[in-house]
C-alpha cells in the first residue's frame, strides 16, 4: 500500500521523522540506477544458467550486488556534495540540502558495503565478492575522486565499473568469467558513452560552471554529437556479437535491430539537427534500450523453456 502525504502526516511524530530520514537514506542509494544494475546482473545469472538459477544465489548474489552498488551511489553522494549543490539536477540531493551529515552517509555507504560482502563470501563466492568489491572502488572512488575532473574521457574509462554487473552476475552462478559474459560487459560498456553524452550536452552549461571537462565543455557540441554517432554505430555492431557467437538466437536479433534502429535514427538526429528536447529523447531511450535489449537476451535464453510450458499449458 502507499502511503501518501496526508496519511504520513497523521502519524506520531516519531515515525514522521524516521521515515523521512529513511527517504533521505534511499535516495542516497540512486534507486533507479541501482534497479538498472541489479537487473543486468540478474540477466547475467540467468544467462550463466543453462536451467534456472538456484534460489541461494539468485537471492543472496542480487542482495550483495544491490547493496554493493548502493553503497558506491552513497560514496558518489558524499565525494560530489559540493558540486552537486551547485548543480540543478543535483542540488536537492539530501547531502546540499543538509537532510544528511558526510558522517551520516559515510557511516550508511560503509555498513553496505560490509554487509555486501559479508552476503556475496558467505553465501555467494569469493570471485563475485572480490568483482563487486572492485567495481564499487572504480565508481564510488576512482572514478568519482580522479576520472571525473582528469579527462574528457572521463565517462569512457570510468564506465568500466557501470559495465560490471552482468559479469559479477555470472561470476555469482558458475564461479568464474567467461567469454560470453565478457561480451555482456562490453555491450555496456560501449554503450555508456552515447547514453551520458546525450545527458551531459543538454547539461553543458552546469559542467562548465563546476569545471567538470565532460565532452561537451572540453570539445564542443559538434564534436560530442560525432561521438554519440559513432559510438552507437559501434554499438549496433557490438550487440549483434551475441548472436553471431551463437549465445543468442533470431527472436533477440529480430529485436536487437529495431532497438538498434531506434537509437542510431536518434543518434543521426541529434547530429544533424541539434536540441535540448532532442538530447533528452536520446537520454531516456538510452536507459530504456540498454533496459530492453537485456530483456531481450533473457527471453531468448528461456525461450524453449516458455514454449514448453505453453504447450503443457495448452495440453
């Protein structure tokens, strides 16, 4: 049930108070982020099954990984605070607005992360463990601390932490890394740049104001707008790979190439013909492709699974 601002104002004062902090908390999390990471890592577990996953690892891998990725979004909060409060988008985050303490959000982002730890090398293995633990460091630290303010290819190097989860997923299932979940990775991690640049050139202004060299600041709008293009034709390319290894079969590639078209029509759009409402579109349908194309591989790996369910259904 939800409860809606009038019903939580009715309640002791206490429990007002307890659950405001605990959005406070929650959002520290980046909950729509971290539910895009969790489910690529799940799809990464089923993919690693040739059957169904077995329920300890499916519920205690997602649990780790989820925690893991929060904690990083909540060091993210903590090392950002002072340009986030200079930011639009981010100005209202609990850290600028003062909702939280820095002690307050370094204590939460460290409870999580010891706690995903203790999940995923207790009740996981040590390999999805030490993967997650690395991937929070890249994002939460490297990336947030030195990559971000280093270099225009800032989003480029650092996306190699965002491209983790499919792999942590299988590492969770057979216990090591494959081929096939290596190409998971680089469909993400290919994908990462067009999908922040199309963010980051309807953001420029804010960039420039902190001093973060985002493409769009250090290169200009043409040249970021050529990037986009070109890293979604690499991308086209890169999400056909699943099936031409044959880790996928012609119900994720009829689908994969309308997504594909989506979003290089986009891409040529954004190129050519320049807006802000434009660069938007391209934003939101990054995140529901990458979202979509997941869904894809996962329906297709089960896909003679459902079909002999449907005839016993039918029979």
């Amino acid at each position: 049930m939800i409860t809606t601002q009038t019903e939580t104002s009715t309640l002791p004062t206490g429990w007002q108070r307890f659950l405001g902090l605990a959005r406070e908390f929650l959002q520290l999390c980046k909950p729509r982020v971290v539910a895009l990471i969790v489910f690529t890592a799940m799809v990464g577990m089923f993919l690693a099954a040739p059957g169904l996953v077995p329920w300890r690892v499916l519920a205690f891998g997602t649990i780790g990984i989820a925690l893991a990725a929060s904690s990083a979004a909540s060091i993210n909060h903590l090392l950002d605070q002072a340009v986030d409060s200079s930011m639009e988008r981010t100005r209202s985050r609990p850290l600028p607005t003062g909702q939280l303490t820095s002690l307050q959000a370094l204590s939460f982002a460290l409870i999580l992360a010891a706690v995903a730890m203790v999940v995923l090398v207790t009740e996981v293995n040590v390999l999805t463990a030490v993967l997650t633990c690395a991937a929070l460091i890249g994002y939460g630290v490297i990336y947030t601390v030195y990559l971000k303010y280093a270099t225009p290819q800032n989003i480029v190097i650092g996306g190699a932490a965002g491209a983790a989860p499919p792999v942590l997923g299988w590492a969770a299932v057979t216990g090591h890394v494959t081929a096939d979940a290596l190409l998971l990775f680089l469909i993400i991690f290919v994908w990462t740049p067009p999908h922040f640049w199309a963010l980051a050139l309807y953001r420029q202004p804010e960039y420039a104001r902190v001093r973060i060299p985002m493409l769009p600041v250090t290169h200009g709008s043409e040249f970021t707008r050529l990037h986009i293009l070109l890293y979604t034709i690499l991308l086209a390319s890169v999400t056909l790979l699943p099936f031409a290894l044959g880790m996928s079969g012609w119900f994720y590639l009829a689908g994969v190439l309308v997504l594909d078209a989506g979003f290089l029509r986009l891409a040529w759009g954004l190129y050519r013909h320049y807006s802000d409402a434009l660069a938007r579109r391209t934003f939101v349908y990054s995140i529901q492709y990458l979202a979509l194309l997941f869904t894809l591989l996962l329906i297709d790996h089960y896909r003679h699974l459902m079909a002999a369910a449907l005839r016993l259904v039918i029979h």
